[in-house]
C-alpha cells in the first residue's frame, strides 16, 4: 500500500464533509414524524438517531461495494474526479437544506460522481446497467413501495385500535414509534453511511493506496460512521420541519406506520446492495400514511416542490461536477480554485440560513405563511375549476340577482348601520 498523497487526504476529508451533511440532512428521514407527534423531544430524538447511524454503518458494505466497483470503471477515475463529484453533492445538499426541501443525498452524491467521470473519461466509464438496475429502478420503487405499505399499515391500524381505550393506544403506538424511528436510523447507517465509504474507498483505489476490488478498510468504515453521526446529532431542522408538518399532519398511528414500513424498504435494499434513497422511502412512507388515515390529507403544493427537488438532484449535481471536474483539469491551481468556491459557497449558504432560524426549539412551530392545508388545498382547487367552466353572471343576471335580495329596514337609530346584503 502506498502512502496518502495531499490530493487523496483532501478528497478523503471532502468525503467526509459530505457525510456529515449527508447526516444532517436525512436526520428528518429517521426522526421527523416522531418529533412532529411529540413521541420524542427533539435533541433525544437526534441523539438517538446520530447513535443508531454509528452502528449502522458498521452492519454492512454492500452499497459501499456498489459505489466503488459497481457504478463506474474505477481503472480510469484520477482522485480529482472523485474530488468534483463530491463538491456537486455538498453544494446540492446544502441548496436543499436551505429551503427545507427533503431531497436525496444518495442520489446528489451518484449525480456528482456521474457526472465528473463523464467530464474526465467519457460516457463509457460510468456503468448503465449498474446505474439503471441498482439505482435508478429503487429510486422509483421505493418510495411507491413505502407509500403502499404505509397507507395499508394505517388502514389496518386504525382499524384494529377502534375499540381500544383511545389514550392507552396512544402511548402504546408513542413508543412503537420511538422503535420504529430507532430502526429507520439504523437503516439509514447501513444505507448512507457505506455511500460515503465506497466514494472514500475509491478514491484510494485511484490513487493506489489500496488493491482494486477491496473492500472499505475499517479506518474508513470508523470515519464515515462517526461523521454521519456528528451530523445527525447536529439536526437538519429545516428539513424535519417539512417532513414532520409540511407533508401532511401525522398521528401517532401513522409515525408508526410510516416508519416502520421505510425502515423495511430501507433494510431490505441494503442486503440486496440497492443504494436507494432513504429520503424517497420515508417521504413515500409518510404521505401513504397521510392518505391512510379517513380524513386524512397530503399537502400536494409541498409534495410537488419535493418532486421537482427530486427529478433535478441527479442532473443537477452532475452539472456542478462536471463543471467543477473541468476545472481541477487545469491542475493544482484549478483544484484549489474549486476547493475555494466549496468553502465559501457553504459559508454564503450558512450565512443566508441564519436569517430565518429553525432549530429544536421551534422545528414544529407552523408559520401562517406556509403551506397551506389539505383542506385549503382543496377548496382552491375546486373553486378554480369551477370558476373555469361556469361563466360569469351578466350586467342583466347580476341585477335580477340583486332584485330578489329583501330590502333590509332602516335602523332606528340613525347612528347603528344596517347590515348590508351578501350576493
């Protein structure tokens, strides 16, 4: 094994940097829905979670093999590709992050290392059977998966629980939510945490510190846990603010519900070496678990927004590091040009986070101006589509209107108005 050359510490570190968003930013995955129905108070929840990711990590490596044998020809990626992948995933994770919107790091971090070994070897480099198979198919499936497993898990919930005493089903359901999120956590190590270590993992393959086809060392394993975890500890509250109330409103029925059947989504894909995305699967989840319950709503302006974020993380990321491989081609100036335009890009970022502040403190606070409710949603959309095909009454109409309307008698006393007629 050779030594670690400075441009292989600093993709190591990047790497890292990443998985720290990466814990930040899917702390909602895990944790959203129990802090929005108060089974946990917030900083328990993230300690709880940042602790099940650590072990998580340590569960498996077949993502991680995914990443770094499986998704691109690892003979012809130079350290620097690595380097431009993992600046268009940082960036997109924090662009998502600053607006509250719950998208995939999973599928930032595959856009980003798409999309710089395009920019460096061409389009034959990235493996297409790989990618559709073992990426693009579960980023579909999974969160219909969830969302149908979710919605008929709540079904059966509400319907079993019927006749049982309302306030000890409530605590018993509380506490199967507070497993249930332990779980989707320990998945969510066992999914995200290996990304990182196939991307650190090979980055020493390119740069010939360890044998192809390795396996991540344990050193790796170790540093991506721990970052993944300092950063789910940190919280993602914009994030957790949007899944936990922005999508629809949840009981704790539905938590149940919810996570219970990502966290089997999230298990079943990381035996099976499926690098999905964990964000898709709970978002999926959480709104079949909106629409399970009778009455039940699921903000669909939300839901949109989130779709589009969505459809634009692989193609976006990819964009930023090709852009940002193009420059590393220049050499040693032109990576420390990028490294540049990452540091202060993040600190514009952060900058602009702190004017409007989401924390533990306020994370399930509702803001007047937000999204508007299910309900309110829906009487838009009827009253639009009734003002598109009924015409406007006429000058004609308007006055017979107005001439059925009773005249109303004057006031005794001149001071008091009458009430006036509502047409």
């Amino acid at each position: 094994m050779e030594g670690i050359s400075l441009i292989l510490a600093i993709v190591v570190v990047t790497a890292l940097a990443f998985d720290f968003t990466n814990g930040f930013h899917d702390t909602a995955n895990a944790m959203a829905t129990t802090i929005s129905t108060g089974a946990l108070r917030p900083k328990v929840a993230v300690a709880m979670s940042a602790v099940l990711n650590l072990v998580g990590a340590f569960l498996s490596v077949e993502v991680a093999n995914t990443i770094s044998k499986g998704l691109v020809d690892e003979s012809g990626i130079r350290p620097e590709v690595i380097f431009a992948a993992l600046v268009g995933a940082i960036l997109w994770n924090l662009a998502t992050w600053l607006v509250g919107l719950p998208s995939s790091s999973s599928h930032a971090l595959m856009g980003g290392l798409i999309g710089a070994t395009i920019a460096s070897a061409g389009v034959g480099a990235v493996h297409g059977d790989v990618l559709v198979t073992k990426v693009l198919i579960p980023a579909i499936a999974a969160p219909l998966v969830a969302g149908i497993a979710a919605m008929l898990a709540t079904r059966l919930t509400y319907r079993l629980g019927r006749k049982s005493d309302g306030k000890a089903a409530e605590k018993g359901y509380r506490a199967g939510q507070i497993a249930s999120a332990g779980l989707v956590s320990l998945a969510h190590g066992t999914n995200d945490a290996q990304k990182t270590m196939g991307v650190i993992t090979l980055a020493l393959v390119a740069g010939g510190a360890v044998a192809p086809d390795s396996d991540p060392p344990m050193w790796v394993i170790l540093s991506a846990g721990i970052a993944i975890a300092l950063g789910t500890y940190l919280g993602g509250w914009r994030i957790i603010r949007t899944m936990g109330k922005g999508l629809t409103d949840l009981q704790p029925q539905q938590g149940f519900a919810a996570q219970t059947s990502a966290a089997t989504v999230i298990l079943a894909s990381s035996h099976l070496g499926f690098s999905l995305s964990t964000t898709h699967s709970v978002s999926g989840a959480v709104m079949g678990a909106g629409l399970g319950r009778k009455g039940g709503v699921v903000r669909w302006s939300t839901a949109t927004r989130m779709f589009v974020a969505w459809g634009l993380t692989l193609p976006a990321a990819a964009l930023v590091a090709a852009l940002a491989e193009y420059v590393t081609g220049f050499g040693d100036w032109g990576t420390a040009l990028v490294a540049v335009f990452l540091v202060a890009s993040s600190a514009y970022i952060w900058k602009m986070s702190r004017r409007e502040v989401v924390d533990h403190t306020n994370v399930n606070d509702t803001d007047d101006t937000g999204p508007a409710t299910g309900a309110e949603e829906s009487a838009g959309v009827v009253t639009a589509a009734i003002a598109a095909v009924i015409p406007p009454p006429t000058a004609a109409a308007a006055e017979e209107l107005v001439a059925t309307v009773p005249a109303q008698p004057e006031p005794a006393n001149p001071d008091t108005k009458a009430p006036q007629a509502t047409v």
